[in-house]
C-alpha cells in the first residue's frame, strides 16, 4: 500500500516536469512577448526591455529553461510581477481557504447526495423520485454565483446568521467554520446535484444486476439488499464523477470566493489572468497539476477501498 | 402419484407489459414435481423456462411483470398468492435457486465467504462466525479446494466452474427441499459442465431434494433428469418420463431439439440448428406456435393445440400436436 502511494508520487514527477515544460514553452513561443503584452500597447521600448531583462527573457531559451525548471523545482518561483511577494507564498497562503471550502462542499454534496439518490432510484418514478430529479437538475443549471448571492442575502443579511465577509476567519475553529459555511453551501448544492444523479441512475443499474437478484433469491431482506449488496456497487461511478469534478470545483469556485470575498486559488488565478500577472500565472499552472495529480490519486485509493478488483501494483 | 408432490404448478401464467399490454411469457403452465424428483425444463432461448422459475420463487420484476393466472402449490400454501415477507422466508431456505451466469450472479464487493453465509444468518438466524464455520463446510462440500483459505476471497479470484460451485453451495446452505437450477452448466467448460453435473446430481441424492433442471441442450438432460418438460413458446408442448421421450420423441420441436444435441467433438453448445426463431411475446402465432417453424404443418394447425396423451406411449407421455399426438381433433 505505502509502496504504492509512493509508485504513484513517483510517477507524477514525469507528468509535472512535462506540464512545466509546456508552461515554460507556451509562454515563449506563442506570439507576442510578454514583456509587451503585460506593459501594455504605449509601454516605452526601455521599459519593455528592462522587463525582459528582469523576467530574463533576453537570456539564451536553453538557459531560461535550465533555469526556470531548477526553480520551479526547488520551490523558487519567483516574485509575483504586482504584489512583489514570492509567488509560492502567495499560493501557500490561500491553499488552506481552497482546500476547506473543497472538502466541505464535497462532504455536504455526499451527505445530501448519496441517499438521496439512492433513495430516488429505489423509488422510481414516484412523486419524490421526480422532485429529486427535477430539483437536481434545477441544482445543475442555476447559476452558482447567483445562489452565492442569494444565500448571502437571506442567511448573511437578512437573517445575520453568518458574517457577510467570509475572510476565513481567525483562529478559533468555531468561527472558521462560521466563515465556512455559506461558500460550502453554495458549492455543495451544485455538488449535491451532481452526486445526485449519478447515485440515482448508478443505483437503477445495479438494481437491475444478477447479484441483486441472487441476494432476494436467498431471501436477503430488502434493507440488506440495497444496503450491502447495492450501494457499494452504486458508490464505483459516483467516485469517478466526484474525482472530476474536484478539479473542476477548484478551479470553479473563483464566483463563489469573490461573491463571499474569501481568499482561495480561484482568486488568486483570476486577479493574476487580469493583471497580466506573468510569474504568478506559471506557479499556478504547477499548482494545478499538482492538484490534479494528487486527485488522481486519491480517486484511485478510493477504489480501492470500494472495489475489491482493483489491485494497488 | 401416491406421495403429494413437493411443487405443483396449475395453469401458471406471467405476464410482462410491453408497450402498455400485457402479454404472457409463459402460458398456462402445468406440472408437478415430485418429492426426489428431477424434473428438467427443455427448450431454446427465450421459450420462458427461467420465467417459470422466476414466477416460483416470487422474483419477477413487479415493475412489468405479474403472475396473472395460476397456483404455485408448496406446502400447502399458493406462492403466487403469498406476500413477499412470506415468499422471502422461503426463498433461499425451502426452495433455492442457482443462475445460470456465475460470473455476474456473485457480487463482485463482498467475499464469497459472507455470501455464502448470508442465507443461515436470515434463515436460520446464526451469528457471523457460526455462519462463517457453516459457510466453510458448504465450501468443502463443493470441492472448492482449500476451502479455508478462499472464504474471503472475492468472486473475481474464482474461475467460472469455481463460481458456480460457490452459487451450489449458497443454494444449499439452509438444505432447500427444492432446488431450482437455471442453466447452471450453460456457461461452463465442456469438461467442467460434466463435473458440475456430476457434483449437482451427487448433492441432491445427498439432501433429498427435488429439483427442476433447466438445459437448452436435451443431452445434458438425459443423464440428469427423471422425467422432462420441453417448452416451446411459453408453453409446454411435450412431457414425459425421461426414458420414454427419448425412446419416441414425438412433437417436432422435441425431434428438432434432439437432432440439434451438440456432438462431443464440438466445444459450443449454444448453436442451434432449427431454422427460424422463438416468436416474441408479443408476436405470438394463434394457431399452434411451432407452426411457423414446423415441416409438418396442417391446416388444423392454425388452431392452438392441447396437450394430449400419445398413443403406444405411457399414459403421462403428452404432446401438444394435431398431427403426432391430436386425439381429440
Ligand atoms: N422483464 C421482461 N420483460 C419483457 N419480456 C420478458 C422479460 N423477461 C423475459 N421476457 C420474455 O419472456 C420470454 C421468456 O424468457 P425466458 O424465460 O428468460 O426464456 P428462457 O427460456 O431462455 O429462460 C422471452 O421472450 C423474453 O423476451
Ligand atoms: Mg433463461
């Protein structure tokens, strides 16, 4: 188990050196230099090449990549070109708000998910099975910032229950948790939804499987059929969607951070896309991979727990 | 028959909605298994033989499927009639039932040995390791060899012959006075099959059980069974103890499906060689529903035959045929 946990770190290190590389060449080769485009069209050419001159673009490309792959590497990511402080700082300080707000949408998006789902399909097309559909897909469609802003009003100002400025808050776990709660919500209904119909359409087919009905023919109770023998067999394709979407949310949650003003790694991407923040942007990249390498894995682990098939080699 | 039958099945008919009409799968079937007794089920793909014994163990899908006419007669209750808190207390204990797919008639998330041991726990109300115990004799029983070491093992480390040993022993985990086997060779090894058989034939003498044997294939049949049903269509179109149908096969799809027994020289036995196919439930032929397919045909043959004795044959030899066995046209 341990040797592979360590296999599988092993062999993200390819994966990140490539993504780096092709972080690196991207931003040399296409089009456009980026000295000028982040100095803007009436940048004088002495500020553009003092620019280039400290991102050291006017080195030879061997050199800058030598250089570029040794820093990334070693946790040296330069300085971010606005705010002047280190890029990994800046990440390393939002990454605790990115990783909270994640694991709790998606513990409140099985919470609600799981048995909802599983509970639609074995009430199929019954009155509930329809609002859970209907209400699932209402999840899916409806703007997530609009919600965000939504819950802001009723829950932050109507009702004063939570502060409006989800900051993260101080200390205590409490209060953290305060400052949770909304931008959780807001994310985890949109994954509530997802989990939902996965579940549910998951569960139909298992539902329909030989081992089912093997179950009920040596009179296992219905309670133990879906709960023992189903819903395991249910979680295999929920896992999978729930793996992908993680990436997703990470990147997607940049509304709800900035309807609830919460620092996190959407954020940080958007102010760095917008302010033409070149370094930053680089480090973020890595970040990235990083993240979805990690997500990988854990998905596969939780296979593993769930699917008795699947071999960790 | 002196002794009352184990199972007697009057006129059974199950339907499924298809398109917003019920239409019967199987129709107005009729027998009784007697106590000992091996009563094979004969017949091609999609003729209802597992709707036959689906419809005695309660397990036809509620959503579009009914048993609309008929008595399952089981210990003097009518299983078509009983609710399922009742059909599930003697699904898996009195009469059992093994599939004909061993490799996806196992969950493939739970270990062979908790499946196993699930039917004494509800049945018989063990505890997990006296179940686990029994569960390793059931194994043994089987011939899984190193029984002790594979109880937690998972479907997927067994081979198809070794799953289907294991579906043998959780049928007979709570010693079922009927056994119903549904294809359960179908799938295998020429060579397995034989030693499946072998094992099913030994184990039923061992328990005293009944057991309805469903085969496509007339020549596994002939060294199982005492007596055969061949089904055609839904119904049943010829029955007679096993000696005498083969000594005087008389409805032409019985004399079609002996021709078509595969030879040994072949490994497939799942090729048939009848021309043209079983009607769908929903296209089924008015008259006599082998017709269609049948070198034989009459006129008379447009109207539905009934099952009638055969004459020079022993009085319980019927067929359902105008021309071989039509005695009352
Ligand atoms: N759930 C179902 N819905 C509709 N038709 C069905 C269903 N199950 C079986 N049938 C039909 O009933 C007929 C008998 O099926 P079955 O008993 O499975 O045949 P077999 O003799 O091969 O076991 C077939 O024509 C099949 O298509
Ligand atoms: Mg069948």
């Amino acid at each position: 188990m341990l040797q592979y946990l360590i296999k599988r770190l092993l062999y993200a290190v390819p994966t990140l050196l490539a993504v780096l590389t092709v972080v690196f060449f991207v931003a040399r080769v296409l089009p456009g230099d980026p000295a000028q485009v982040m100095l803007g069209e009436q940048a004088g050419a002495e500020a553009i090449q003092a620019l280039r001159v400290r991102l050291g673009l006017d080195r030879p490309l061997v050199e800058q990549y030598v250089d570029f792959m040794q820093g990334a590497l070693s946790g040296d990511w330069g300085t971010s070109l606005v705010t002047g402080r280190s890029v990994l700082g800046e990440v390393l300080n939002v990454i605790p708000f990115t990783i909270e707000l994640t694991l709790a949408s998606i513990l409140l998006g099985a919470l609600i998910g799981v048995p909802l789902g599983a509970w639609s399909a074995l009430h199929r097309n019954s009155l509930v099975d329809y609002a859970t559909r209907i209400g699932s897909l209402f999840g899916l469609s409806f703007p997530a910032f609009v919600m965000a802003i939504m819950l802001l009003l009723a829950f932050a100002i109507q009702l004063d229950w939570f502060p409006v400025i989800s900051s993260g808050g101080g200390g205590s776990v409490s209060e953290r948790l305060l400052h949770l709660a909304l931008p959780a919500v807001n994310l985890g209904i949109i994954m509530a939804a997802y989990i939902t119909r996965v579940t549910r359409s998951s569960m139909l087919e298992v539902l329909g499987e030989d081992y089912v009905r093997t179950a009920r023919a040596k009179g296992v109770p219905h309670r133990a059929v879906v709960w023992q023998h189903c819903l395991r067999n249910a979680l295999i394709p929920v896992v999978t969607v729930v793996g992908l979407y993680l990436g997703i949310l990470i990147g997607n949650s940049v509304l709800t951070e900035i309807v609830f003003n919460r620092p996190g790694l959407g954020k940080l991407i958007v102010g760095a896309l917008t302010q033409r923040d070149y370094t930053m942007l680089q480090g973020l990249m890595v970040v990235y991979t990083f993240i979805i390498v990690v997500v990988n894995l854990l998905t596969d682990l939780t296979y593993g727990f769930i699917d008795p098939r699947v071999k960790y080699q | 028959m002196a002794e009352a039958p184990a199972l007697s099945v009057q006129g059974l008919t199950t339907e499924f909605r298809i398109g917003g009409q019920w239409h019967a799968a199987i129709r107005g079937i009729d027998f009784d298994l007697g106590k000992n007794e091996t009563l094979a089920l004969v017949g091609e793909s999609g003729c209802g033989k597992s709707i036959t014994a689906l419809s005695i163990m309660g397990l036809i899908p509620k959503a579009a499927g009914r048993i609309a006419a008929g008595k399952i007669l089981f210990e003097g209750q009518d299983l078509a009639q009983l609710d399922e808190e009742h059909l599930r207390e003697i699904r898996g204990d009195r009469i059992a039932m093994i599939f004909q797919e061993p490799m996806t008639s196992l969950n493939p998330v739970l270990t062979i040995g908790f499946q196993v041991a699930e039917a004494l726990r509800y049945h018989r109300g063990m505890s997990q390791a006296e179940a686990r115990t029994h569960a390793l004799e059931l194994l043994e029983q089987v011939k899984i060899p190193s029984a002790r070491q594979r109880l937690d093992d998972y479907p997927h480390q067994f081979s198809g012959g070794m799953r289907q040993r294991v579906m043998i022993a959780m049928a007979l985990a709570c010693k079922p006075q009927i056994l119903l086997a549904d294809e359960p060779t179908t799938a295998l090894d020429v060579t397995i099959q034989a030693q499946v058989l072998l094992l099913l034939a030994e184990l039923k003498q061992l328990y005293g059980m009944s057991m309805i044997f469903i085969s496509h294939n007339l020549g596994v049949v002939a060294t199982i069974a005492d007596r055969v049903a061949v089904m055609y269509a839904g119904e049943i179109v010829e029955t007679a103890a096993v000696g005498d149908l083969f000594d005087r096969p008389t409805h032409p799809y019985t004399e079609a499906l002996l021709s078509s027994i595969p030879r040994v020289d072949r490994t497939s036995d799942t090729l048939m060689a009848i021309p043209g196919q079983v009607p769908a439930i929903n296209r089924m032929p008015g008259g006599c529903r082998y017709a269609p397919r049948c070198a034989l045909r009459q006129p008379v043959c447009e109207r539905p035959p009934a099952l009638a004795p055969v004459s020079g044959s022993a009085p319980t030899h019927l067929a359902r045929c105008w021309v071989r066995a039509g005695g009352d046209r």
